[in-house]
C-alpha cells in the first residue's frame, strides 16, 4: 500500500520537499510517521495543519487511507490559493 503525501509552505520547509509517500493506515499514523521522519519543526507544525484527504478535508486521526490516496497538507495561512491535487 502506498499513499502519496503533498506538503505546502513551512510543512514542505521543514520537511526538505514538496512530495513524499507513506505506508501509513490512517491519518493519524502517518502524521506520527512523517513528525518522526521529519522531526521539529516539522512535528510542531504538523499538530496544525489542515489534512485533506482525496480533496476532503478530514479531522479524524483515525480516518483510514487507501492504497493510492493523496493526502495534502497545509499549514495555518490566510490569503492566496492553491492547488490540492497531487
């Protein structure tokens, strides 16, 4: 199983990139997975950010991740548009 993971501003900043995949099962694990990878301030920043799974907003740590979704993260901003489409 494989999930593609998007990151935007501080996220893709602290992160070192844009795009990356996880093996993650559900939401909440693959925010432990990439603060652990990624470590502060990533971790920080993460606990923040709006996660968009498959173009729909989620805010349940234990919604599940299929093979092949595309998760987006986005960091607290105002202002500005951007494409959440992996």
């Amino acid at each position: 199983m494989s999930v593609e993971v998007r990151l935007f501003a501080a996220l893709r900043d602290a992160a070192g990139t844009a795009r990356t995949t996880s093996e993650a099962a559900t939401v909440g694990a693959l925010l432990d997975e990439l603060a652990a990878r990624y470590g502060e301030p990533f971790a920080s920043r993460s606990r923040r950010a709006t996660v968009v799974l498959d173009e729909d907003p989620v805010t349940d740590p234990g919604t599940p991740l299929a093979d092949g979704a595309c998760v987006v993260l986005l960091p607290p901003f105002s202002g500005g548009s951007s494409s959440m489409h992996c």
